[in-house]
C-alpha cells in the first residue's frame, strides 16, 4: 500500500454538555422524521434497537427499545430537550462491538436533528458494513450543530453545498483508524469551505485524512502530521494559536514562517529532520512558546530573532548553537532547555541595551524599553510585554511623582537605575480671566490635584482651540497659568488639558466677573466720511453677538442709527455705520453684548471733512472738489500725490474759490495719465480721495461664438493692473458675465450665465481699479440665428440663385450678392465725380446723383455729449497719387490739422481706390469679395485727443446725405406704397438699411453692424440717425452717425446700393404684342454699391458698384468711368480740368443674355 504524507490535524473539542437523566419525564413524543434519525444512526453505528436501554463495557453490545420516543431519550445515546420534543446531544463515542441489525431504514435520506448541538460517534475500525454509506452526506439539517466528533473508517469526502448545513459548527473534529487498511480511505479528501462552515474555528483531523480549506484565517488549533494540507503555507492561519506535530513516525520538515500570532508550537517527541527554517519567526510571533524537544533530526543554528519569543526548548535536538540572550537573560527550568554551553556571566553585561534611563509613567505604570533587556525572570516587579524588547513597571504615585528605582536584569547582576516620571494629570479646577492687564492677553488658572511639576511634563493647554503659551507653575498651590493671545472662536469657551497619554476637556469653565466699559474711541477715516468706529475697553467674550446703536438724547425711543459690529476681542470693538451720512451731534451709545450692556451718552459724532466727487480738466489743469470742508476753507491746502509705489510725484493746487461743500484749485501742471490721491487739509479736519486720471477703456469687444448663445465675451483695451479682480456690469448686473484668471492689462476675458443673457443692445461697464469705463453702443448680444425655413421665406428661397444653410443664404458664385439677389455685370454709363479737394464721392448714372459726405468727427462722453468736435469739410489737401501698378487707382487725401492746437498730434487721411480687377480684401475676421472696377474709400484716424477728464469718451463719425420727406413708388396697378427711409436692426434702434427714391433710381444703403478697431479686432458698431434738417417741402438733409470705440485707429463699413428702377419695362402696354417679351427681357434695375473694408489702422468706406436688375435676376455692373468733379460738372470755366479714369471693357449682347436666369 503506498504511504501518503498526511497532515493530521488534533483539535482541542470544547463540547457543551448537556445534563440528560435517565428517569427525566416527557410530557412530549419526538417529531416522527427525528425518531427515525435516532434509528438510523443507531443501525449505522452498530448499537442495536431491539433491547432495552444501557450501557455496556468496551466490546459488549448494548441492546435498547427505540419503539418510543422515551427509549430514545431516556437512553445512553441520546439526550432531550426537558420537555422531550427534539434530541439535543448524540453520544455514541464508547468503543463498542459493531452489530449488524438489518439494513438502514430506507426512509431516511438525511437526518433530521434542528435542536441538536453535538454529535460524538465512534465506530470500530474493524466494521465492513455500509462501507457505501458516507454518514457526511447526511449531515444536511443540522443548524444548530455547534460540535460533531466521527470516528469512522468509512468516512468519505465531504459534501459541500450553498445550503449551509453547518452554519454553527465551531468545532470539527473526523478521525481514521491507524489500523485501517482500506485504500480508499486513505486517500480521503475534505474541502472547507466559509460558505459551509462560516463559523468553524476548531478543527482536528486524524490519519489518513487531505484536507483543503478556502479560508485558513479562521483556524485557531491544529495537529500537523504531514503536509497534506492546502494551502500548506502555514502563516496564512493567521488566527491560529496553538499548533501540536506529535505522534510521528515519519520525518517532517518544521513548517513556517509561522503566524503572528500563534502561541504555542509542540513538536516534542517527533520525527522532525532538517535545519530550522531561517524565516521561521519572520512574521515576529513574540507571543510564542516553542517546545522542539526530542527531535533529533533538526539541526542548525539558531539566529538573535529567537531571543524575541516567550520561552524555547530544544534538548535533545542536534541544533548546535542558540543566541547568548537564553544562557544569560532567561530562567533555565520555566522558560529555556537546552544541551549546550551556556555563556559566561561577563559576557552577558555587553548585551544589553537601554533605549533610555529617564522613563515616563502613567497612572504609575511605565515601560522600559531596549534590546536584549531580557524577560524580567529575575526581578519580580517587572512585567514581560514584549520578549528583549519591552517591560512593564510600576510605582506607587503616593511615594511622589518623580521617583528613582533600581531592577535587575541578570542572575549574578546587579540591579540598574532607573529615573521615572509621572505625566499623568488630574484637574481640579479651572479659573479663566478674559483680561489680565499684568499680561494684555486672556490668563488661565489650572489647578490640578495630580500633574508633574517639571515643566517638561507640563501638559498643554488649549482654549477654544487657541493655544494657551505657559508662563509659570505655582508649586505651592500645584497651579499653572498660561496665556492665550487671540480670544476664543465663537461661543467655544471649552478649555483642552493633553498630553500624549492623557486629554481632559472642562466644557464650563469658572470666569472672572469684569464689567462692560468703554474707555476710549476713534473714528476709521479720520477725516472722514466715516465708516467705522472703533472702541476701546474691556467687553469680555463673543462681543461678536452684540449690537451697537445710537438714540436721541431728548428720546431714547428714537433710532438715529446703527453699527454693525465686524470684529472684535476682549479689548476693542469695531463696528460699520450702517447708513450714510451718519447722524451728526450728540447721541447716545447703546451697547449691548454678552459681557453685559454699556451705554455712553452724551456720545458725540462730528462732521466729517468729506470728498464726495472731484472733477478734473487737463487742458486747463484745475480741480473742482464738491464735499464738506467746514468753515474756514481759504486757508487750506490741496496735495495730488501719486498713489504708485514706483512714483512719488506730487502736485500743489492753489484754492481760488471755496465755500463749505465746494473748493476749486488750480494745478501748476496737469498730472499723466494714473491714479492720484488727493487731500484736503482745512481748519476743522483732513479729508482724502482719489482721482484717476483713468485711461481704461474698450476697444472691442468679440463674442464666442458670434452666434447666440455666446458663452464667453472677450473685452480688448487697458484695464490696468489685477483686471481679473474686476467686475463686468451688463444692463447694471454683474452675474450676467463672471471674468476669469486669464485677464491681463489689456484683455479681459469672461463667461456668460446664458439664462441671463437677453438679445440686442446692450450696455456694458467695467469696474477696474484702474478706473471705470462704460458704453451703450458697443457690445450687442445676438439674436438666435433663423431656421432654414424662415430663411427660405425671408429671402424667396435665396432669390432662385441659392439655398438656405444655418440661416444664411450661400449663393451659386461669388458675384451674387445681398441674400443672392444682385450679381455682377457692366454699364458704360455709370460714372463715380471725384472732387481733387475734397475725398467725397458722387455717383451717377445717366441724369441721376448721390452725394455721401464725411463731414465732423465727434468725441462723446457716456451720455453721448459732445466733448470735442472736428470738422472735416473743406479742409481736405489736394489728393496723392500713390497707386502701384495699373490695375488699381489710389488716390490720398490728408485732413489739415496745422493750425489746431487741440488736433495738431492727430492724423486724418482718406483714400479712394479704384481697381478693375475682382478680388478679396479681409475685414477684420470676415473675407470681402468685391467685384471688378469697384472704387474704395477709407478714412484712417490716428492719435485721437481723447478726453481725461470725461467718463469713457468714444468716438462717432457723422456723414451727411439729402433723403425725401416723403416717398413713394407707383405699382403697376397704379397704386401707390409707401417707402421707409430708414429700417433698423431687428428689435434695436441702429440702422440697417437706408433707401432714398428720386425719379426712378432708388438709393438703397446698407450698414453692417460692426466696425474694425485698434489691433484688427471686429467689434460691435451702434449706427443712428443723429437728426434731420429741411431743405424744402420734398427733401431733408439726414445727418448718420457710426459710432466707435475709444480707439487710435478705428474702421467703418456701410454699404451703399442707388437702384434705376426702368417702369416702361416693369409695367408694360398691354396692347403690345411683343409685351411678354419685353418683360422678360427688360425691367431693369440699376445699383451702386458702395462698401467699407478695414484695413490695418483705416477708416474705410469701398465703392462702387452698379447693380442691374432684369426681370429674372439682379447683376452687379462695375463703374466703367472715374471723373474728376472738384465744381460743378456743367461750369466750363472751371480750372480744374475733370479727370477721367476708363477701364474698357467689350460686352456683347450674347454674353449679356447669357447671364439671365429663368423665373423665379
């Protein structure tokens, strides 16, 4: 037979006993399934049924009757519950002759035992019957099962399942024969699994038994025999206690690393062979007793870790050296045995290590600590915590707090000192003074019955979580004081006693009694307007919670006023007056706060010397103060200083006119652009404010996305320094667009809150510390973009010449314009008179004229007041030719400015070009496609003299033109409609398009709603008609303005559109028989175009073009001549002769034709 290695695991049982008598009464039967349980496991054991009940001897049979439920309890083998319903305890563990008494009742299929709590079954090895029966698998409905012991050679694997059967075992114990010869006993296997057995921590095997177990944690006691075990790493039993190798015949290796936490290994008498495994105690077991006696086979040398376990014996083992700690440290009948040579006494004094002599005891225990300090075996006041390493002493508080004691640590040593120290503490009481005027501070008392008076056992003191700094210990009274600087958070007044063994906390602490008292106070300015008050005094603790106010002296009913209190200590309170202006005079002071109610009457607030505004002008440098200066005021002084820590310029201003609210001072020089203190020194008091002489301003302002909704907004211009602190007021409200870190000097970045943003105009401000700057006309939040099908509607599905994407008409070619009505095409007879003096452009065509002048730049404030005007007609230089090549034309005229002292830095040029080639200019962010002999005119304004004084000035630039008072257009049914001369944006009051009807050629003028300004940046333009002036009864003379930001190089860009409306072929005869033909063929429609491009630092305005119109599709016709215009075009006489500039061009009637499209 061959010979496995087998682990044998031997359990300590603890079986709960359960008193059973012989003579008990039962009042009740057993349930039927557990009496035939009872029969069964009496057939199945060998004891026979047909007899009465008792006891026999080893190898006798016992005969008993279980035809009733009180044979079966009143038996040797079973014991009841008291009132006889269920079977509790099964014991059947007497070594008794197996007896065959007929097959197993075949009724039981598994037993049925829900009250029973242990089962003890042995059977004689030598049994052959129901050798098929595996008594494990019926061991199914045991719940209550908490210990089952078998002895059993038929015992096979067991049965696990999800059902839990042995949900309360604790204890396990199976068990073979040694004399058993069945094979397949032998080579049993049981497998544990936690959801089997979630509770089983006692657990023996004997021979011939492999066990697996899925959660080896819970083990606490095994038996190893061989290594038949998984997993056979033993450390994974962390939980296991004691561990027994005994009744080996066989040689085993020692298994290890051994658990943490085990206590006991017994191996005495073995088989063990080999060395000692090096990792043996790697896992640091220092509570563990190893017991290696009588097994010759181990060999090695053991190692300095086994001086860190509880005791060791190893007699009669070939081990051939142990460390020095055993022969020299430990007792050598209780704790050590061992065959070899112990050290010499001498030898022994060099082992042993203090980590220090000074110790610290708590509640009168301490520890001493080192290496090789031994077991304490030899000085019976010393406790063993941890073997070498830790010992546990005690002295007796009563004998004093600091004590010296001696120990011995050898058998022939001698005892060694040791300096100990209390540290624990008891607390009496606690006084608190919330101000002690010896300290300036909060002082404690903490009087202890029990504390160390050495100061570095001090405890440490905290109150309301502020530190208390010690200042001294009173030995006589056992008191120490201390110190807190700031005063407690809130209405926290505990006090926190610690130290690293010990915390008490006193939740109510005694304090000292002072009353409130107010003893001195100060106004915060001084020299107003005031803000807060301050006062001084003594107000006790969370004055905080208090409120300040003032009454009237005549009638304590009357409210005058308040002060919120904003901070404050035992000392000082500091309140915000809570409206302005304060009330001034005599008053009476309420103040009321925990510490107690103080009043202070009569309490006088004077008037303030106050700065309410300044006004500043540069170009005749003085200063308007408007305020309260009291009476005597011609004797003061004004000082402008720098508010720059880089600068410290100065400026003097010399009063020439002042009364009580109003000083006027003139400035030698006017300061530069900055931020700039002013004070004010009067009789009655100092007053200070500050003035900028602001340059913060917007330039432009892009939106991302340009469409709605945007979600963020980026504002280009000079904002100064820390601009992302600053606010963005958007119609007066601040949560519309919150500014982010990026910002710098000059760009602020923010984000939208899209729920709050509305369409249209908008006004902006931003709020700087740099100064303020605000506009209506440059920031205009889009509306939500049209669907396709409004699109289609809007645009007669894009004129047939197009469809609609996002909205927006996309056209077949480039050459279709305005929603892909008008195209490009030709007419000779349209000619642009350009003035040699003057950069003012007329059309015509044929007998008809437009005339679009620049005529004065304006500079307004945020109310759109003229700040400064400049007039641009009839101040123009003759033109400069500058043009390059032949294909474009560039004429250059220059504003004079030379003899203007406020504009003699500033620059003003206007340029017309003409080109006879299509191309593509960008503006901006947008790319323009102008057609062929278009004519451009771009205006460029430089260095600007913007206002400093002025709250955010901007620029607007004025054109003028003749519009009709009245206007109509007969239809073809004689009609007659009504036209609009202006049309604005949708839901806003700037312009979109202006149309001017005379004869029949209609003017039609388009404006986009955005300019180009400093840094090739796009941005919003407001676009309005400024007024109207009447000629005549037909016509008026309109006066457009475009206005734009604080800029030093600003762009504009209206579109301007005369339309030849040809009514003979609109409306034709009807007696004609070639009527149709007409109709399509003529009905023409003739537009000049006039557009403004940006390019870098210009004002532009880019012309010209015809567009013609046939009844099936609008064409764009290039300007074909280019005349000089400077008088009238009839005068003969005039000396400057017209310049003409022809581009020719062939067009034939066939290339004609061949643009038209079919009806719409």
């Amino acid at each position: 037979m061959q010979t496995n290695l087998v682990l044998l695991f031997f359990v300590l049982v603890l079986s709960c006993c359960v008193s059973s008598s012989a003579a008990a009464a039962t009042n009740q039967s057993l349930p039927n399934d557990e009496l035939w349980s009872a029969i069964w496991l009496l057939q199945y054991s060998g004891r026979r049924t047909d007899a009465g009940a008792g006891a026999g001897g080893t190898g006798t049979s016992v005969h008993i009757n279980a035809s009733t439920s009180d044979d079966i309890c009143n038996g040797a083998y079973f014991s009841c519950s008291i009132d006889g319903g269920h079977i509790i305890k099964v014991n059947m563990f007497d070594n008794v002759t197996f007896v065959y008494d007929g097959d197993l009742p075949s009724n039981v299929t598994s037993l049925i035992l829900p009250m029973v709590q242990s089962i003890d079954i042995y059977v004689n090895s030598s049994t052959k019957y129901f050798e098929s029966v595996n008594l494990l698998d019926y061991l199914t409905n045991l719940s209550s099962l908490s210990t089952l012991r078998l002895y059993d050679p038929r015992l096979k694997m067991v049965s696990t399942t999800t059902t839990t059967p042995f949900s309360s075992l604790q204890s396990l114990t199976l068990g073979l024969s040694s004399n058993n010869n069945n094979n397949n006993n032998n080579n049993i296997t049981l497998s544990f699994e936690e959801l089997v057995f979630p509770n089983l921590t006692i657990f023996g095997i004997e021979l011939g038994v492999m066990t697996n177990f899925t959660y080896p944690e819970t083990i606490k006691r095994l038996n190893i025999q061989t290594n038949s075990i998984t997993p056979s790493n033993i450390s994974l039993y962390y939980s296991l206690l004691e561990l027994n190798i005994n009744n080996i015949n066989q040689t085993l290796l020692l298994p290890s690393p051994l658990p943490k936490y085990l206590k006991n290994v017994t191996t005495t008498n073995n088989s063990l062979s080999g060395n000692v495994p090096l990792d043996l105690l790697l896992n640091d077991p220092f509570n563990l007793n190893l017991d290696l006696e009588n097994n010759m086979g181990l060999t090695g040398k053991l190692s300095n870790d086994f001086c860190y376990i509880q005791s060791l014996f190893i007699q009669n083992t070939s081990i051939t050296a142990v460390p020095d700690c055993w022969g020299c440290l430990a007792s050598p009948t209780t704790r050590f045995s061992s065959s070899l040579p112990l050290p010499l006494p001498s030898d022994c004094k060099k082992l042993i290590q203090f980590d220090s002599h000074d110790l610290v005891s708590f509640q009168g225990r301490f520890t001493i600590s080192g290496n090789m300090i031994g077991w304490s075996d030899f000085d019976s006041n010393l406790k063993l915590i941890y073997p070498n390493k830790q010992l546990e002493g005690t002295i007796d508080l009563d004998k004093g707090l600091s004590q010296q004691k001696n120990y011995t640590f050898l058998s022939t040593g001698q005892p060694i000192p040791f300096n100990i120290n209390e540290v624990g503490f008891k607390v009496h009481s606690v006084m608190v003074d919330p101000y002690n005027p010896e300290y300036q501070a909060i002082s404690i008392a903490i009087f202890y019955d029990i504390v160390n008076p050495l100061t570095q056992y001090q405890p440490s003191i905290l109150f309301g979580g502020s530190i208390c700094h010690f200042i001294q210990f009173d030995l006589f009274s056992n008191t120490t004081l201390c110190t807190v600087t700031s005063p407690p958070n809130g209405s926290n007044l505990s006090i926190q006693i610690s130290n690293s063994y010990q915390n008490q906390t006193i939740n109510d602490p005694d304090i000292v009694t002072k009353h409130t008292e107010i003893k001195s106070y100060k106004f915060d300015p001084p020299y107003g307007p005031f803000n807060n008050l301050t006062l001084y005094g003594y107000f006790g603790f969370n004055s905080m919670d208090g409120t300040l106010t003032f009454t009237s002296l005549e009638d304590e009913n009357v409210n005058v006023g308040g002060c919120t209190i904003i901070q404050s200590n035992q000392t000082y309170i500091q309140c915000e007056f809570e409206k302005q202006p304060i009330t001034i005079g005599p008053t009476k002071l309420n103040l009321n706060i925990p510490n107690g109610n103080y009043n202070f009457a009569p309490f006088y607030i004077p008037a303030p010397i106050n700065i309410e505004s300044i006004i500043h002008s540069i170009e005749f440098p003085f200063l308007i103060l408007n305020g309260y200066f009291g009476k005597d005021t011609q004797g003061g002084k004004i000082y402008i200083n720098s508010s720059s820590s880089i600068s410290s310029s100065s400026y003097s201003c010399i009063i020439t006119d002042s009364n009580a609210t109003y000083i006027k001072c003139n400035l030698s020089q006017s300061p530069p652009q900055g931020v700039y203190i002013v004070k004010v020194q009067v009789a009655d008091g100092d007053a200070q404010s500050t003035i900028t002489i602001s340059s913060t301003k917007i330039t432009s302002i892009q939106l991302i996305p340009p469409t709605f909704p945007p979600t963020t907004m980026i504002l280009n211009g000079y904002f100064g320094v820390n601009s992302n602190q600053g606010l963005i007021y958007i119609n007066n409200n601040t949560n519309i667009c919150t500014i982010i870190k990026q910002s710098n000097e000059t760009m602020i970045q923010c984000t939208f809150n899209s729920t709050l943003l509305v369409s249209g105009q908008t006004n902006v401000t931003v709020n700087m510390q740099n100064g303020n700057y605000s506009s209506n006309t440059i920031l205009f939040i889009p509306y939500p973009s049209p669907s396709n099908e409004e699109c289609m509607v809007r645009t007669n599905n894009c004129s047939g010449h197009g469809k609609c994407v996002d909205g927006i008409c996309q056209c077949v070619g480039l050459d279709w314009y305005d929603d892909c009505k008008f195209k490009i095409s030709s007419d000779e007879n349209v000619k642009v008179l350009v003035n040699s003096s003057n950069p003012t452009i007329s059309f015509t065509h044929v007998s008809y004229k437009l005339q679009f002048d620049l005529v004065a730049i304006q500079e307004l404030d945020i109310n759109n007041q003229i700040i400064k005007e400049l007039h641009t007609t009839n101040n123009w230089n003759n033109y400069t030719d500058t043009s390059t090549n032949n294909q474009l034309k560039s004429l250059e005229y220059q504003l004079s400015l030379t003899n203007n002292n406020i504009f003699n830095n500033t620059n003003i040029i206007s340029t017309i070009q003409v080109s006879n080639n299509s191309r593509t200019i960008q503006f901006g962010d947008e790319s323009i496609y102008i057609g062929n002999n278009s004519i451009k005119s771009t205006v460029s304004i430089k260095d600007w003299p913007y206002s400093t004084v002025s709250e955010s000035p901007h620029l607007v630039v004025l054109f003028s033109t003749t519009i009709n008072n009245n206007q109509t257009i007969i239809g073809c049914d004689g009609s007659i409609n009504q036209v609009e001369t202006f049309q604005s944006f949708q839901d806003s009051d700037s312009i979109e398009f202006i149309r001017i009807i005379s004869n029949d050629i209609q003017f039609f003028g388009q404006f986009l709603p955005f300019v180009i300004s400093d840094n090739n940046k796009s941005t919003y333009s407001k676009i309005e008609l400024i007024n109207t002036t009447r000629i005549n009864d037909q016509q008026s003379i309109a006066l457009i303005g475009i206005h734009l930001p604080q800029c030093q190089l600003c762009l504009i860009d209206p579109q301007f559109v005369p339309l030849e409306i040809d009514l003979s072929s609109q409306c034709p005869s009807s007696n004609s028989q070639t009527s149709d033909k007409k109709e399509e063929e003529h009905m023409s429609w003739y537009f000049i175009a006039s557009i403004v491009l940006m390019t870098s630092g210009a004002l532009a305005i880019l012309s010209c073009f015809v567009f013609k119109k046939t009844d099936r599709q609008i064409k764009f016709i290039p300007l074909t001549e280019f005349e000089d215009n400077s008088s009238d075009s009839n005068n003969n006489n005039n000396t400057n002769n017209p310049t003409i500039l022809r581009f020719h061009r062939d067009y034939n009637d066939d290339e004609d034709n061949n643009h038209k499209d079919k009806d719409d």
